[in-house]
C-alpha cells in the first residue's frame, strides 16, 4: 500500500527524479523564477482553477473573480497560485457539453492531485463546470471550496423583462409559429444575454450554484449574487480566507460531502424546481464518494418537499431577484424543518449555524412561505414501467397538468437527424393528442446525452397555437425549458432499451401521479422486435471517443465513467 502523502505545501506530491531533496532543490528553483520568496513558499499552498476562456462568456469575470480570491488568501496568510483546467461554455460545445464533462472532472481530478497544493478554490458556473470540479475534487479529496461565477443580469425587450434561456426558447417557439417575424427575433437575440455571467433562470447553472451551497462547498451566500456585482467579488474575496483557514484544519472534501449534504442538496433541488440536469449531476458526484442515488426513495422526498421559489422556469422571477430577496438563507429558513443542520460547511460551521449567523429575514416575494408552496410537491418526478426498467424522470412543476395524465399515439423518431428531416413536414402524421417519442439521445445515443429531450412542437402544429405535447427520449433537457417531457428514459435506445423497440402508432400511457410510464405493447411483442431489429451499441475507434463510449454509464449512475466512481459503495442517498 502507498503511504499517504502528508506533507504540505511545496513539499507536496514531488516530481519523481529518485532524489526526494533534489525534486524540492528543483521545484523551489523554478517557482523562485517567477519571483517568490522562502517566506512565501513557507505558507499553505492555495490552488485555484481559472477557467476563464474566450469560449466561456458565462466565466467572464474570471480575471476579476481569481484576482479577488488571491487578495482573500493573502489576507489570511496563504499563497495564491492559479492554474488552468478545460472550461466548457454551453453553447459553444459539440456534440455536448455533458460529452466533456468527465473529462473536465479528470482534468481537475488529475492536476489537484499532480500540483502541490493544501487545499483548492474550484471557479466555475456554467452548467458542467461546477459538477466537473466538485466530481474531480471529491476523487482528489483536498480541502476544497467551490465559487460560482454568477448569473447574468437581466434584459429588455419591448418593455418585457427577458433573461436566458426560458426566453430564448418561448422567443423562438413564438417565431417558429410566425407569431413573431425576423426583425424581432434579431432584436431579442441582442436582449437574452446583456451581461456576462451564467443564465439568470433556474437553468442548470443556478440550480448546481444553489446545490453547491446546499451541500455546504460554498461561502454562506455564494449560490446568488450575479457575476458583475460588488457582492460576488466580495463572496471572492471571503472565498480565499476561508480556504487558507481549510488548509490549515485539513477540512477535506469527504467531510463536507456527507450524507447529510447530498440530502440536503436533493431537498434544495426539489424546492427550487430546479433543473432535471442536476440529479445527473448529483449522482455522479456522490458516486466519487461511494454513495448511490436511490431514485424512488428521491421521489419520495419529492412528494414532502413543495417548490418555494418563484424563478423562471417553474415561476416568474430571475437569479437577481433571488438574491435582492436574500438568497439561500431565506430559502433555508423555509426549509429548515427537512434539512440536516448538523451538516459541516467549508466555515467549520455546521449548516445550522451558519443559518443563524445570516442577516434576518424580510418580506420578500421571490421565495415563498412553506404553507403557501408554489408548487405544492417537488419539482421532479421519478417515473418507473416498462418504457423504463431503471427510471426516468419529468419535471411535474414545468409541465402542463392537463397532459400528466395521458394516454396517446407514439409518433416515434429513431435519432436527431430524424427528428430535424421530419418534424416541420407538412407531411407528418401528428396530431396534439399524439406522443412524440425521441430515440438515440442517450448518453452513448448522440453521443454525450444532448438536451434535445425539448422536442419542438411540429411546425403544422404550432401554427395551430398547439403549445406543449408529451414528449419522451433518452436525452436530456435545458434546465430553462418548460413542457410536459420525459426524459433520462434508462436504459437508453442506443444500448437496446425498451425505447429502441417503440414503434410509430405504438399506445404509451403517462400517469404523473402514479409515476408510471408504460408502453401498452406486450413482452412478447417486444421480445420479438428485439430479435428482428437488433440494437448495434456505438463505439469508436480511437480517442476520447472511444474512452467514453467504452465506459460511459447510464443516466441513473450519474454519465459519469465507471472506472471513476469510489471503488466501495458506502450506501444510499437520500435515506427517506
Ligand atoms: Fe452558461 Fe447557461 S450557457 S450557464
């Protein structure tokens, strides 16, 4: 067995020459060229990751975050160091971001433990980049403490209130449906992003920044304040103090990512009807640290938890008006009766404490009271049946509640290129009451799980003022969409699950409130089309491609590779 590395700063991980003094002599020499001194080389070593990149807008502040965060450690006696990992910009990925996102977590993963450092600051915000580095941190096991970019401010079009992305995409189903024409649609295009910064709803961004301070890897506060305000540098600032006094306690990861936080975390997700992503996401990380997801007891949790925040998608309100209204204390306080307040936090301080240390409440009308919910169960649903051996979920509090009771005709598309040749034909066979069903956009589907779950509404349809459908795939889905869709659909078409033998006319039935989804055609039958049409599982011939082909898991253990998660299982979250 290796011994543990103990030894702390510089000193730490050394290059291997076979000289254990030389490796030091050396490494001092050369960090000595970039003009340090003994005196600083003798304090905690301080990590940071700048994902800052022309490809990221949502990291655009990250010259003045890294700045910010190096004045904290100073102050508190530690030494700054950044350095860069992958960053992966939402839009700006192809196929996928969720296609990269491992890789940015063994980025991570890999030059925490390769660089000597006492413990890290891992910045990101856009949509992959926090599960990237809390997934390669928690395998790392340093102190380690998480800070969000922040979300971007608000737009105006023609008077109306607009942020990305629950109005790109209502924007672009209106233009689809000729309601609006092209002048318009170029003049929003210039109002949806107005700052720098992560999507202003409660897209995947916002929900994984509320989760990371759920889970206790955050300053108190550190989920809301938007990228280009005076309070996310001081969160910053306040970042870099805290992770020097980590260091010095050895406050590592695994004791902040308990149990209790990833239960916590789930409580905040179904109160926030935060994004369907986030549940990949969480599952991933906890499977760093050996725990595993049971997704019925998650829906179980779902049926007590009420959604209290009033934010796009699910309400009305943006991430900036989530903080005016106190962030994620308030929200806390209202949930406080569900949470584990005995949980740690990157302070030291328990979750509890920290609650009563945050400034009083006020009135406010972003978050709701727990007695008036918004939405009165959680904002995610599990489903179970024959369509979905191991699951699949909807987002109960985005969906229309006339269709979560239905049963229809399955007009079936077999992949994406299907989907775009197909679905604004005057000649498809559709009518509202159908079902569009979606195959191939699993995570080895596309590959990389794309969030083409929000199938548009056929085009002879929207033209008819037609406004949501059921729809159901593999994929995944923005968490700034909105519709009655089913997704995470396991085991996926591309590895032969039920979903690869749907057939067009095919009956499927959807019950929300008995969290079933159910295919009405026969074992047998299935069995039958099995044999006839064989499913052909994609791989690749070389490259990162065929790493993650290979070994990439299915949505209900988290996408996240199977030679990543923790070698022993711990147990199962949430216990409820
Ligand atoms: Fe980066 Fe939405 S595109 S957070």
């Amino acid at each position: 067995m290796t011994k543990p590395d103990d030894s702390t700063g510089m000193k730490k991980g050394l290059t291997n020459y076979g000289d254990a003094g030389f490796s030091l002599f050396l490494r001092k020499a050369f960090i000595k060229g970039a003009g340090l001194t003994d005196n600083a080389l003798d304090r905690p070593v301080i990590g940071i990751t700048d994902t800052g990149s022309g490809y990221n807008p949502c990291h655009g502040n990250m010259p003045q975050l890294v700045e910010a965060v190096q004045r904290g450690i100073m102050l508190a006696g530690g030494l700054p160091v950044k350095f860069p990992t992958i960053s992966i910009g939402e839009s700006f990925a192809a196929p996928t971001s969720m296609y990269l996102r491992n890789l940015m977590s063994m980025d991570t993963e890999e030059m925490l433990r390769a660089q000597p450092m006492d413990a890290v600051v891992l910045i990101g915000g856009c949509d992959k980049t926090v599960p990237a580095q809390l997934m390669g941190a928690a395998s790392a096991g340093l102190p380690a403490i998480q800070l969000i970019t922040g979300s971007m401010l608000t737009g105006s079009h023609r008077g109306e209130t607009v942020g990305a992305c629950t109005d790109c995409r209502r924007y672009w189903g209106k233009f689809r449906a000729e309601e609006i024409d092209a002048q318009e649609i170029a003049d929003v295009n210039n109002q949806l992003v107005p700052s720098i910064g992560t999507c202003s709803v409660m897209g995947t961004a916002s929900t994984m920044a509320c989760i990371a301070e759920a889970l206790g890897m955050t300053v108190p506060g550190g989920a809301s304040p938007p990228a280009v305000t005076a309070a996310r540098m001081r969160v910053a600032e306040q970042t870099g103090t805290v992770v020097v006094q980590m260091a010095k306690s050895r406050l590592t990861i695994d004791k902040v990512l308990t149990e209790k936080a990833f239960e916590n975390a789930m409580r905040v997700l179904l109160a926030i009807g935060g994004s369907t992503n986030a549940i990949v996401h969480l599952t991933a990380i906890a499977g760093r640290l050996g725990f595993e997801v049971d997704l019925k007891a998650l829906d179980r949790m779902g049926r007590e938890t009420p959604v209290l925040l009033d934010l796009k998608p699910s309400g009305q309100h943006y991430m900036e008006h989530f903080d005016a209204a106190g962030g994620m204390a308030t929200l806390l306080r209202e949930l406080k009766p569900l949470l584990h307040l005995d949980a740690l936090t990157v302070t030291g301080r328990t979750l509890g404490e920290e609650l009563e240390r945050a400034a009083p409440p006020f009135k406010q009308d972003v978050v709701r009271p727990f007695a008036n919910p918004i939405y009165p169960q959680g904002g995610i649903a599990v489903l179970q049946g024959n369509l979905a051996p191991g699951g699949a979920i909807i987002k109960q509090s985005a969906a229309d509640p006339k269709l979560m009771e239905h049963e229809g005709r399955a007009v079936v598309f077999e992949g994406l290129e299907d989907l775009a040749t197909r679905i604004d034909s005057d000649d498809l066979d559709v009518k509202a009451e159908d079902i569009l069903v979606l195959k191939n956009i699993g995570p080895k589907g596309a590959p990389g799980m794309p969030e083409a779950g929000y199938i548009p509404l056929p085009r002879k349809l929207a033209r008819q003022g037609v406004k949501d459908m059921v729809r159901i795939s593999d994929g995944r889905m923005s968490g700034t969409a909105f519709g009655t869709i089913v997704l995470h659909v396991t085991p996926e078409s591309a590895v032969g699950g039920p979903l690869a033998h749907v057939r067009n006319g095919d009956r499927i039935r959807l019950s929300v409130s008995n969290r079933e989804i159910s295919l009405l055609v026969s074992d047998a039958e299935l069995a039958k089309r099995a044999k006839e049409q064989p499913v052909e599982v994609p791989t690749a011939a070389r490259g990162y491609r065929k790493l993650f082909l290979a070994t990439v898991t299915q949505a209900d253990k988290g996408v996240d590779f199977d030679f990543l998660a923790a070698p022993e299982t711990k147990g199962t979250v949430p216990k409820a």
